[in-house]
C-alpha cells in the first residue's frame, strides 16, 4: 500500500504552474500506484493561486477512498492579528473531515506572532502541521527559518503535542551541516513543474545536520519526504541515510509534492531499491509508505 502524505489538486486547473485538477491527480496516482493521497490546499498567494479548503472537502467527499484533506488558514486571516482565534476555521474544518493544517508557505518569518498563533490553534485542535520554507525572507514563498532551524527548535519546544511536519527546501539542507549559510538553496527553473528553490549541497555528508538532532530531542518533528528537496537529502549518503532511516522510520511519510499531472516521483523507485537491496528493513518500508500516514491520520 502507498499514502502520499502530500500532494495538490485544484477544482479547476489554474491558468499557472500546471497544477493537476481531480481527474488529473487521480489519474496520476493510479500510474504512480499511490492508494490514497492528503490534499493540501494552497490558501497564501505569495506565488502560488490560492485556493478554499472547502474544494479539498468537497474532493474527499467525492472519492473518500482516495483523497485525505487537510485544510489549510493563512496566519494573517481573521483582522491580521497575532490574537486571531483561528482555532474557530480549524474546528470546523476537522469536523468536516479534514485531518491535518497545511502547506502553510506564506513569505513569514516563522517566529511572527502571527504565525505562532496558527500553530497554537493547531495544536488546540489536535491537528497537524505541514510548512514550506525556501530560506528567503522576501520575494518568494514559505516561512523563514534561519539556519540551523532555530525557529522551528523554538517552536517544537512551545508546542510539544503539536505534530510538525519538517518539509520543503530550507529544512531539508540540514539533513548534513551546513559549511555555509548560503548553501541551504538556490534558484532554478520550473522544469519539474515545481516553483521552488533546491538544495546546492551533493555528495557525502560529512557531519550530521540538525534535522537528527531535532528529531531525537522533540519526538513532535516529523518528516514529509515529499518534493525533490526530501530526495536530494535522502540520496546524498546511502550509508548516513540507512542509519537516519533506522532510526527516525517510525516518523517518516512518503510524498510526492505533485504539481503536475506527469511528474517523476523518483522516491518510489528507490525505497523499493533501498528494500530489495537491505539497505532499509519491510519494518521501515512499510512504515515510510503508508503504517504511519495510517496511523497518525488515524485511518
């Protein structure tokens, strides 16, 4: 079985970036083999068109086998407070259906009141959180972390039950250290369909980065492989990786971060590589693909 823990649909496609609609994805997971995939609306329009969470419900209504929502509330929604009590969305939201917050990416840094008032609300609610963060503070998308991911350490720690998914390109640079901070991420052109920035940082990772160190010290950071970014990090070191893997499988999902109807989805072919190969146990197999999407969305 395979759970995409996060992709994208539209209810019409837009004008822009080539994101699937329904059809579209659906048709796309069944070439891919992926069972049932957690839709994440878009609602920030820093780059991407946004969208209401209630298409997402209204997409799991259609095929409750198939589509997971999430819903989704931009920080500065509700008067552009930092005392917003956007715990009132996301109530109705989870009774509707949805099992999980995000992606949240608007260009905030993520230590803003504002946004740390989003993630009290989450936590509130008893859903998750999904983020993106491409490392610029300005002219672009995702919240800013700086590196070394101190925000996100301080945020972890505030809020201990709220489950936080760590994705997107500034988080998954620091799956080794960082020489500079200027090696976290670069641009590049939309050739996958996607709009974002990847990780410059190739080859064997020398001193682990901060992402192993989190995950043993807050036991809520857990790990979206969705997106280039996740497969960059993943296959940089075989032999780091098997051990990162060993460790942190019981918190990591399987993800595809899809923007486009015919996008390559590499990380499938390799976890069933790394299995074949005993690079990775059919514990851990099973768990990155679909045991804890099942468990922690409470399937």
């Amino acid at each position: 079985m395979l759970i995409d823990i996060h992709t994208h649909a539209y209810r019409i496609k837009p004008p822009m970036y080539g994101f699937c609609n329904l059809a579209e994805l659906l048709k796309a997971n069944e070439r891919l083999g992926i069972d049932m995939a957690v839709v994440q609306p878009i609602v920030s329009p820093e780059i991407y068109i946004a969208q209401p969470s209630e298409d997402i419900l209204e997409m799991a209504k259609q095929h409750p086998d198939k589509i997971i929502p999430f819903c989704n509330v931009d920080p500065r929604s509700y008067t552009n407070s930092p005392f917003s009590p956007l715990e009132e969305f996301l109530e109705a939201y989870k009774e509707m259906g949805a099992k999980g917050v995000g992606e949240v990416m608007p260009n905030m840094r993520l230590d803003d009141p504002k946004v740390q008032n989003l993630f009290r609300a989450c936590e509130k609610v008893g859903l998750s959180v999904t983020t993106d963060g491409t490392g610029y503070d300005d002219h672009n998308f995702g919240l800013y972390d700086d590196p070394g991911l101190p925000m996100t350490e301080m945020t972890l720690r505030r809020f201990p039950n709220l489950i936080y998914f760590g994705h997107g390109p500034a988080f998954w640079a620091e799956i080794a250290k960082l020489e500079t901070p200027g090696e976290r991420c670069v641009p590049y052109k939309f050739a996958t369909g996607q709009v974002s920035p990847a990780c410059v940082n190739r080859g064997p990772i020398r001193e682990e980065g901060v992402i192993a160190k989190l995950c043993r010290r807050y036991p809520n950071l857990h790990l979206d492989l969705s997106d280039g970014t996740a497969y960059n990090a993943l296959t940089r070191d075989e032999d780091y990786i098997a051990e990162f893997i060993r460790e942190f499988s019981d918190r990591m999902y399987f993800g595809t971060d899809l923007c486009s109807p015919d996008q390559n989805v590499p990380l499938i072919g390799k976890l069933k590589e790394w299995l074949d190969r005993g690079v990775i146990t059919k514990t851990a197999y099973n768990q990155i693909t679909h045991e804890n999407a099942m468990r922690q969305l409470k399937l």
